[in-house]
C-alpha cells in the first residue's frame, strides 16, 4: 500500500485526546508484535503494552516488522501479568471473533469505540484510562482475562473461518476507533456524579481480595475445584456493574459489615 | 485470536450472494499474498486474482501465511496485466492509503461496500461482477490502475503514519463488505451461557431485600437518616451487572456465608 507522506506532520486530528492503550497477552512471535505495532500506528494509537511475551523482550524481530512504527515498539512497557498491565486503567474491554460461555457485555468494535471516545472524553481530564486486552495467536484470551474485563468486543467475521491475524484484530478494533469522529457518541451512557471517579482496576482488584479471603475464611469455597470458576464468576459479576470509586469503597463496607462479628 | 469454530458449516449468511473479488496488482511476497488471502476469507471472500506477483506462483510462503485459507490460495487466478485481470468485471474499484494527484471519485470502505452491495445486488442475476484493485507492498498501485478504475476507497488512516500492511488494506476493505452484511443488531448486548437466563425483578428483590436485612442486622446503617440513600445506591449498582438467575442465587449464598461468620 501507499507509503507514509513524510510532508505530513505527525500531528492526528485526534492527537490531543487521550486515546485507549492496546495490551497484548502473552503474544508468541515478535513479527506479530511489530505488526500490531505498525497497524495501531495507522489507527493513531501509540500506547502498547506487553504481558510476557512469549520470546522475550525487546526483540528485533518486532522492531523489524513493524515497519517504521518504531517509537510504538521503543516505548512498549512490559508487564508480569494482566492484573498489573490494566491496574491503572479505569475501563478494560477484551477482544474475541468467537462467542464465549460466559455472562458479559458485548459489543462491535464501532461500539465499543463510541463508548471508548465517550469515556475517555468525560475522564479525560480527571485521569481515566482505557485499555484493549488481545490474546495470544492461537488461542486468543483466557477466561481469567475475560473476567478482568468490563466488556468483549467481538470482531464480526466468516464464523466458519474466524482465526484472525493478531495485528488484523488490532487493525479491526484500532480502525474502528480511528474512524469516528470526535462529536459522535454512544446513545447509551454512564451518567456518573461530578465528585466520583470510575473504579481503577488496582482499587477492583482490592475488593476482590477482600471479598475472596473473607469468602475463604467463610467456608464458601468449600468444593476445592470449583473454587476457581466461582471467583471468576463472582468477579466478572462485579466488574460489569461499572463501579466507581466511592462504590468500591461502599461494597467494601459491606463485606466488611457483614462479615464482622457483631458488636454485642 | 480465537480459532475457528470446526462445528460451523463454512457457509456464511450471504453465500449465496455474489461477492466482490480481491486483486493483488504486483505483490511482492508470497507472505503478503498468504496474509490477504486468509483476510479475505475471514471476511467471506473467496475470489482472489494476482496480477505477476513477483517471486512467482504458486507460493509455498503464500500458502503458508494463509494460515488454512487454503482453497483461496488455491484457486487464485493469475493474470498478465491489471486490464487482463479485470477483463469480465462490470465495476472495478482501486484502494490507497493517502490522497492521489488525479481527478477520481473517492469514497470510504463503508461507502464502496454499500455501493457493492447494491451494484451486485441488482446486476448479480445479469453476471454483474465487482472487482476491488491493491497495489504493491511499497508504492501502491499505479496511476494507470487507478485509470482503470471507477473509484478509488480511500482507507482513513493516521496521515502521519499511512503506510499500510497489503493484508491490513485488504481485511479494511472486506471488513466493511462483511460488516454490512450483518443484520442490524444493537452493537451492545449481554451475551450469556444457555443454560441461564436473565434474572427476573422478584429475584433481584429477593436478594437486595436479603441483603439488607442482614446489612440492618451487621448494623451497616448505623446512620439512619443515611439508609434510604445507601440501600438505593447498592441496589443501583447491583442492579446495573445485568446479573442473571445463577448469578443472584451466587450472591445471596455469598450473603448467607458472610454472615455465618459474623454470627459464629
């Protein structure tokens, strides 16, 4: 395709605005990441983010193919996990081309960019992030990281031949992103009183804890084996409610409330 | 990304209908052709032609890249000249990445889909046929193919960065055809697993009033002017996980357990 027109400057229509961050879970190839690179570049984002890549990092094989999207690579931060890579981060969406079993929002691309532009629009200045969760090549994300996430974003494709280029996935979602314009929003919205906040992941993740040890210490998880599905079950519940801040806190209290002995 | 689901038929919604074909002018590498060919298949296309790829063909990388889009490699046509490989098209489009020097109509992916559509859609019984032209890795097409051509689709992408992967250009433009091609469903839903359903207002019910009596029991309300605002606030975010029939029985033995404790 045509080549980069260097008389351009590197300014976006869009470049002021805070734009969503793309997070790669535990990619295989460092050609896939350079090329994800290079089409997340295309779509004006710049924000990558790395959970263990499989053959290490940095890698020249990513450098290589990302095809002068160099600064995306150079500035990629590497991550442990995917609770680490989205604890900053005020909305999570995780991205598929199949159905999953499992209880979640979903939307397109072109929605969840809607939602996306809208939510970092009225974060924008209090510090709210977005970021966009892909799995690995073959097997595309664990339901673990599906739990983490607010929303899935289903890339509609051929359901007899849904296997997607990683960088295509990133293209697909990245492009739908860059598309929009700045004035269109969702006509569904999360009013949310001026003083409060979206949750933070980190501050998500602390409920959680607390939640499961007080859980643990309850006796619920009883049936060893299943403990594993009911957290995820009882935290993919959580996230979708989209809590802010001071609900974090509240639910909190309430776990705390109601596990205290009383006070006689 | 997820695989793809093996207990489909690999037929698609529209496989009846007449599609556009893909034309790959001059590809370089046979790792490119393999790329757009299993784009084109996760966007139901099927119809590639290639005007001299230069490593020649057939192409073991081609096929390999295709990563199982092998019946497209397969049944690829090859061609001499961009004019022979239009020959028995009735509409033909050409694809850039940055505005041309020449009087042409442009339009968007989503506008040449649409076009598409409606051109195949009446002209498909006569043998109507669309072709959509790329150009090379580097330069793109030339401006004797763009000649050829009815319109140019112009893909919006960052003019900083516009140097697009020949795969990435063909998945946009598919993808658009395919997106169309959906029936006009929310772009939000709540997808969930089969053997559940969303919870009923009774249930929900069920379980707020349970978990206020034990909040009232644990003294959670100790300000009492302050609980009518608190039991809203926590029924509203419950309220807004869209919780379904397992998950509210999940919630009321997580109150249950919880207080257990308390009480022991």
């Amino acid at each position: 395709m045509a080549g980069t027109d260097s008389t351009k400057t590197p300014s976006l229509s869009h470049s002021l605005s805070p734009r969503p961050a793309i997070i790669l879970v535990e990619p295989q190839l460092g050609d896939n990441i350079g090329m994800a690179a290079r089409a997340m570049l295309n779509c004006g984002l710049e924000e990558l983010r790395l959970v263990k890549p499989r053959d290490g990092w940095p890698s020249d094989e990513a450098l290589a193919a990302a095809s002068g999207a160099d600064g995306v690579i150079e500035k990629a931060a590497l991550f442990d996990s995917t609770s680490d890579a989205i604890a900053d981060l005020g909305r999570v969406y995780a991205t598929t081309a199949r159905p999953r079993d499992m209880t979640c929002r979903v939307t397109t691309p072109t929605g969840a960019a809607k939602e996306i532009r809208q939510f970092l629009g009225a974060e924008g200045e209090a510090g709210g992030k977005v970021g966009i969760l892909f799995g690995r090549e073959a097997k595309g994300l664990k339901n673990d990281d599906l739990a983490l996430s607010d929303a899935l974003i289903m890339i509609p494709v051929n359901p007899a031949f849904s296997s997607l280029n990683l960088a295509q996935a990133v293209f697909a979602v990245g492009h739908a992103w860059f598309g929009l314009g700045e004035d269109e929003t969702s006509e569904t919205e999360l009013a949310m009183p001026k003083e409060t906040r979206a949750a933070e992941k980190a501050e998500l993740e602390g409920l959680f804890g607390h939640l499961e040890e007080e859980l643990d210490e309850a006796g619920f998880f009883h049936v060893t084996e299943k403990r594993p599905v009911m957290v995820r079950n009882l935290r993919n519940m959580l996230q979708r409610a989209g809590l802010t801040e001071q609900e974090v806190r509240t639910l909190r209290g309430v776990v705390t409330s109601l596990s205290a002995k009383r006070k006689t």
